[in-house]
C-alpha cells in the first residue's frame, strides 16, 4: 500500500496550490494541440500584460518594437522582441525585476554555471508549485506515481546538500520515498555499491544524470552486475545520446525517459511511454526553435532553443536564450497528447565546433565516432576540445591503451570534418571531471564559448 501518497498529498495541499494544478495539468494533457495553443496563447498575454506594466526593462522594450499599441498587447509582434540573454540577465538584473516583490512570495537561485559564470534570477512560489504540478506529471508518464521509491543518482552538490541535510530535508526524503545518490562519487566500490541498494530497494523509478546513469549502466554490464528491473528509468542534466539510452536501457531492463529542464527556465518537456519525442509543457512554457538569422526552423532542422516560461512574475524571462540547440519533430504523439514534440535537444550551443571559414560542425558528427570509440572495449570515458580553429584535444580515460594505428585512425575523421591541417592532439587521464554543476559534457568549443 501507497501510504506516503495521501500524506504527501495532503501537505501540498496544505502549503499551496501544487494538488490544484496537478488536477488541471491532468486535463489539459490531453488537449487536442488546438487547444493547447489557445491555452498558451492566453498564459503569454497575461506574462506580456504584467511585463508591460510591473517591469520596467520590459515596458521600455515592448514599447521599443511596438508590442504595446492603446495600452494592448500585440501577440502577433512577440517576435519582434529581442533575445534575452544571461549577459542582459546580469547586466540589467534590477530592471527585469517586477515592482510588485513585495507583494509576492519570491526567492533567488542560479544557474548550475556548466558553461561558465553562474547567472543569478528570482523565481516566485506560483512558478514553483506550477512545475512541481508539472514534474509530478512528467513522474506519472514514467510510471512513478506520489509517494512511490525513486532512487536518485545526482551530482548537483548544491541539491545534493539542500536535499539531504537538515531534519526537515530528511523527513521530505522519508515522505517522497526519496533516496539520493551521490554522482561526484563513481569508483567502482560506489557503483557496486549502488548496484546493490537498487537490487535491495527496488524502485519505482530510478532518475538521474544522463551521462551519470549511463556510466552506472556501462559499469555493471562490464563487470556482469545484474541489476534487478526497475520501473523505469528517468534521464536529466545533459543530453541522453541513442548509445547512451541503448545500453541504459539493457543494464537495467527498463524503459528510458528522458527529461529537458533547466534551473532558470524549469521543467520544459518530458517524454512519455511512446518515445517518439518529448512533450513539451505548452501550458507552462513557450519554445521556439530558430536558426542563425532568428527565422523558426520547421521540423526536423536543427536550430537554437529559445524558451518563454510562462509563469514566472517575479522576474519575467521571455524570449530567454538557454543555450541549447534542438530539433522539432514532424508529427503529434501517438499517446493522444496535443503537445507539441521535440523531437531532441541535441546539446549545447558551445558543443559544436566551428572551422576558420565559419563552416558550423555539429556536434552529433562527434558523438557518433565518440558512440562507436566508447563502445570499443579499451576507452572508460572520453570528451573532444576545440581549443582552436585548427586544434582538437581528444582526452581519454582507459582501460588499456589503444594502438598507435586506432588513434590515427580517430583523427584522420576528425580531420575529414576539421580540415586536413587541424592538429589532434591525444591526452590520457585518470578522470575527467564534469563541471560544477555535475553535467558532463562530450564535445565542448573553447572557440564558440569565447564569442
């Protein structure tokens, strides 16, 4: 029996309003995607209104582009609005801020700085307990209902900390049936470790980082530990690649759901039992997806995430760029859900590589060789560097040293798409750290993260 679901329930109910949109986010799920769009296009007339009249950056900017006519909104000019970046974030923090704090309940939080400087922004209890509504979702369309054991292997020391200490961080794990593991800790005595606690615990959803889960997965097949099935297994905080889901998947004979979110922008979009896709949460958030000259890309071509959460007065981020690029897909889900799909978040801005004509390399050309060098046998991890135009830095940690013939072999096709004067440089480490944030990045740019 579920005991911990009426309880858990009962204190949401009492400390806000998550049960309320939980029970509206359960209906409109299931709206047609005309609907959702009239729904969506109300939630961002609201946003724009209160942007207009409480927050002076926005007054002055939709005035700039003409959003603003009689004392109107003109939805239809949306995009004429700049691209919020976390540069403008920084530098124009006090006027993005709206003049009714005082009357709101609001906190501060960073991003996780996986690419650099952290960026700071106020959220407000509203958009807080709207994506708890959601997440609880996302959780019911793995399988996972309140209240049911979920194993987390996290690597954020800031949620690792927060969630962990204190009385009442523990007695919020008890309730949620919420155990962590720690990602920043990954020897092979941990993993055994953790192999076991999820043999023993059996839960009903086991989530954490993609490139986290994915080196648990590959640890317990190379060591042949049979990890019990779990109800399902639930990927975030970096891109979940198809070699990646494949051997999640076989290590721990369950279906993989990936996840998109982010701390600045909040739960974006999740994928359901049908896996063609993640749905995004149109009642919650706007994503636009758009190429180089700002124009939107139709299905299936690759281009910048831009996202509008809808829900957030204390501090409005519209049009925000979040620095990831994605892929709409060609079709609605077959569930009967009207979200729109995203077909992939394919990885950071800064993952692609660029040669000195400007030629853009993407950075799947990459994680393809990388798929088939770390399914090899002799490489434990690894990650390339553009630190110029003209040199790549392919760091390796291994099992056994690979022949002189294999490395040329791996640079000859990063020099197919580099160019043949590009120096590729082999460096052999005993670790490569992810970033503060605990996401672990494949392919990163030291050209496209200086511009």
């Amino acid at each position: 029996m579920n005991w911990r679901k009426p309880i858990y329930s009962n204190i949401l109910r009492i400390k806000g309003s998550t049960m309320k949109y939980l029970a509206e986010y359960e209906k409109t799920q299931w709206y047609s995607s005309e609907q959702l769009e009239v729904y969506q296009r109300e939630q961002l007339e609201k946003l724009l209104k209160h942007a207009a009249n409480h927050v002076p950056y926005y007054r002055e900017t939709m005035q700039e582009h003409g959003l603003i006519r009689n004392g109107n909104v003109l939805l239809d000019k949306f995009t004429d609005l700049p691209i919020l970046t976390k540069d403008i974030l920084r530098e124009r923090f006090d006027e993005l801020k709206s003049d009714d704090l005082n009357h709101r309940k609001w906190y501060r939080n960073t991003t996780g700085g996986s690419t650099g400087q952290p960026a700071l922004f106020i959220q407000d209890d509203e958009y807080a307990e709207k994506g708890r509504a959601k997440i609880i979702l996302g959780y019911r369309m793995a399988g996972k209902d309140i209240g049911q054991r979920e194993l987390v292997l996290w690597g954020s020391e800031r949620d690792l900390f927060e969630g962990n200490s204190g009385f009442r961080a523990k007695l919020a794990n008890t309730v949620c049936n919420r155990v962590f593991f720690n990602s920043f800790k990954m020897s092979p005595s941990d993993m055994r470790e953790y192999v076991e606690r999820i043999n023993s615990l059996r839960p009903k959803l086991f989530r954490g980082y993609a490139q986290s889960v994915y080196e648990l997965a590959r640890f317990s097949l190379k060591e042949s530990l049979s990890i019990e099935p779990v109800g399902a297994v639930m990927t975030a905080a970096g891109t979940l690649y198809d070699f990646m889901r494949k051997v999640i998947s076989e290590a721990f004979n369950a279906s993989v759901f990936n996840n998109y979110g982010s701390r600045d922008a909040g739960y974006i979009a999740g994928e359901c039992n049908v896996h063609l896709g993640l749905h995004v949460n149109m009642e919650t958030h706007l994503v636009e997806i758009i190429d180089a000259e700002g124009n939107p890309c139709p299905p299936g071509q690759e281009g910048e995430i831009i996202v509008t959460p809808m829900t957030n007065y204390a501090m409005p981020l519209i049009r925000y760029r979040i620095g990831d690029m994605g892929v709409w897909a060609d079709r609605e889900c077959t569930c009967g859900r009207g979200a729109r799909l995203l077909q992939a978040v394919t990885g950071r801005i800064t993952d692609y590589f660029v040669t000195r004509s400007g030629r853009i390399v993407p950075s799947e050309y990459f994680i393809h060789l990388l798929g088939v060098v770390m399914n090899s046998g002799w490489v434990k991890k690894t990650q390339i560097i553009q630190e110029d135009y003209d040199h790549v830095i392919i760091r390796l940690v291994v099992y056994m040293h690979p022949s002189r013939e294999v490395l040329e072999e791996i640079a000859g096709k990063i020099r197919l798409v580099m160019g043949q004067d590009c120096r590729v440089e082999f460096e052999f480490a005993d670790e490569i750290a992810p970033s503060n944030s605990g996401k672990y990045r494949y392919t990163i740019s030291k050209v496209r993260d200086s511009k």
